[in-house]
C-alpha cells in the first residue's frame, strides 16, 4: 500500500470475497460490508476513504473491523465484547451482529458525549483489561459480565473512574490459572533470566549472579515452562515518549467495577503525562508511533525493555516540548489464519 504522508497501515487480514466484515462506529453504530464490496485496487493503491463507503454522520469515525468467522457454526460460541470511553462495557453474542442492513443499526446505545473505544470477539475462558488516560487498569474475567440480548442498553460498569479519566483501550486477554505466588517466583525467574541474557556486570557483585542463577533454573520446571509458553506482555505508551513492556501476570485479576490499579507511572513525566495507548504485543511485532508535530517512529518490539507494571519505562520516542503522542499502531509482518493483525490505538483525546 502506496499511504500518504504521515499516514501508515494499522490493520491487516486475511479474507475471501464473501468474508463479511463489521465496521464498529465511535457512535455506537455497526455497520456490514462483504469484501467484494470494497475497492479493489493494486498494491500501491490508495484506496478510498470510509466515509465514501459507509453512511457515516458528521464527525463519526470506525473505531474497528472486524471480519466475520468464515464458519457460521461458531458464530454462536463467541462473544462481542464493548468497551467505552466512560468506563461502560457489555457482551454480546456474535450472532446478534450477524444481520445487518445497508444503513447499519445500533450496536451499543451510549450517553450524551461517551464514545465507543474498542470492539473485540471473545471466549468465555478469556479476560479483559481496561486501560485509561491516567495510567490505571483493571483485568476482570469476560463472565463478570453477563450476556445482554439486546443492543439498546449502555451496558455494565467496567471500571470506576477518576473525575476527568477517559478508558482508551481495551484488550483482550488468556485466563491463566496460577496461584499468586507462583506468579511472583516466574515474575522473579524470568527477570533474572533476562539479566542474565543481557549481559549484566557481576564483577563486583557474584552472590547476585549466584542467585539470579538459581532463581532462571526455575525456570525449567514443567509449571513455569508452561506459564512461560503462554506468558503474554502488554506494551503501555505516554504521550511523553515513554514506554515499556509489562508481563501480564502482573496485572491481577479482579472484579469488575473497582478503581483498577496502577499500569504505568504517570506522575513524574512533564505535567504529569497521559497514557497514550495499551495492548497486547508479541517480540515480532513492529511499533509505529505519530506526534502531534508531524512526526513518526518505527521500531522492533524487542527494543522495548520488559519492567514492571508500576514503573515509568524508558525513552522510545524523544518528543520536543509541548509535543505528544498522538497515534501508537502495532504491526504484524506475519499473519496465520487465525491471527488478528491490528492493533492501532489512538489517544482518547485526539
């Protein structure tokens, strides 16, 4: 894709030309186009723009796309999960999006002013986390909340919010059984493992290379083997330039409603930074980052350093004054079949 300046590819995915395709509205709308509906054009295309497309209103943009599952029989096992700005969020059946008309219908009825962040397919066995401006989260199971029918209701309290906070992201992830404690010694494993890899200086310190030794050969155990196969990191972004990649055994699971607890230090950055945007990333994946002075950064994943869930994080985009991060996008080079591509998250106030 040949894109215009400044501009850069958020999402990508695999689908037939029969494939439907949902367009989720920061309105609450949803609206269903097939593949072949859409232009067609060569690898340096352009394309064109939605609104060319879909009947959207004055100011209402695509918050997500998302392709339908080309076998009907599973549209009924899983699950469409909302979330907005106000903190609200709801499930639905797939199914129940299933049919809709050219005009698009109603997804999600929202209050005067909230607006709809993010729309993602899910499983009963997953959980969800809620990011906000403010550096707060919170992770609950995908059952704290029940299945609505209908599609008129503003939904449940996802997380209670400060005065003035905005939720910004909402992810979608594994439900891992694990005890606390065996979370904190894989935490404690795996970051002596990765001082360990990184070359760190033990000439004057060799009871600290004794015992981060002993701690990474824990990891060989068949439990924390397999917390380590399915370990997951979410990569949390301030406006500021400052981000970090976080284990997400870190963020504990709790219910739903509560205050959340804190995902990225927030406090000392220049007048007390925003959060930019939060997600799921894999060591493959590629970050691209947009200011609000024009300028874009691309970069490895694996350049970010992995820390804890409470710190500041490090320098990845180096902003000028008075100049924030406005667009953070995760890009996927390789795609399964069954792999979403997307990932691009916008600042709640852009």
């Amino acid at each position: 894709m040949n894109p215009r300046d400044e501009d850069f590819v958020a999402q990508v995915f695999v689908v037939n030309t029969h494939t439907p395709v949902l367009f989720f509205s920061s309105t609450g709308m949803v609206y269903k186009m097939k593949v072949y509906k859409l232009p067609l054009g060569t690898p340096q295309a352009r394309g064109k723009a939605l609104i060319n497309l879909l009947p959207l209103k004055d100011g209402e943009t695509i918050s997500t796309m998302m392709p339908l599952p080309e076998d009907e029989t599973t549209w009924e096992n899983l699950f469409v999960m909302f979330s907005t700005s106000s903190g609200g969020a709801r499930r639905n059946r797939l199914s129940d999006f299933t049919n809709v008309m050219a005009n698009g219908k109603i997804a999600m009825k929202l209050a005067e002013g909230d607006k709809l962040v993010r729309v993602r397919t899910c499983e009963e066995d997953d959980d969800v986390m809620l990011s906000t401006l403010s550096g707060k989260c919170i992770r609950f199971s995908v059952t704290d909340i029940r299945v609505f029918v209908g599609r008129n209701s503003t939904g449940v309290r996802g997380i209670r919010l400060a005065k003035d906070d905005l939720v910004i992201s909402m992810s979608v992830l594994k439900h891992i059984e694990a005890e606390v404690a065996d979370r904190e010694l894989y935490l404690q494993s795996a970051s002596a493992r990765r001082r360990l890899d990184g070359g760190s200086d033990y000439t004057d310190r060799p009871d600290d290379k004794a015992k981060d030794e002993a701690n990474a050969a824990r990891l060989e155990e068949p439990k924390f083997k397999a917390m380590q196969e399915q370990e997951e990191f979410v990569l949390t972004i301030t406006e500021d330039g400052f981000g970090k990649r976080t284990s997400a055994y870190e963020y504990r699971i709790s219910g739903r409603g509560g205050k959340g607890i804190t995902a990225i230090e927030t406090a000392r950055g220049k007048n007390n930074t925003k959060v930019a945007a939060s997600f799921p990333v894999l060591v493959t994946d590629q970050l691209v980052m947009v200011s609000d002075g024009g300028q874009l950064i691309r970069c490895p994943i694996d350049n970010v350093s992995i820390v804890g869930r409470s710190t500041r994080g490090v320098t990845i985009f180096k902003t000028a004054e008075d100049e924030t991060v406005v667009s953070v996008s995760r890009l996927r080079e390789e795609v399964g079949e069954d792999e979403d591509m997307d990932e691009g998250e916008d600042n709640a106030q852009e």
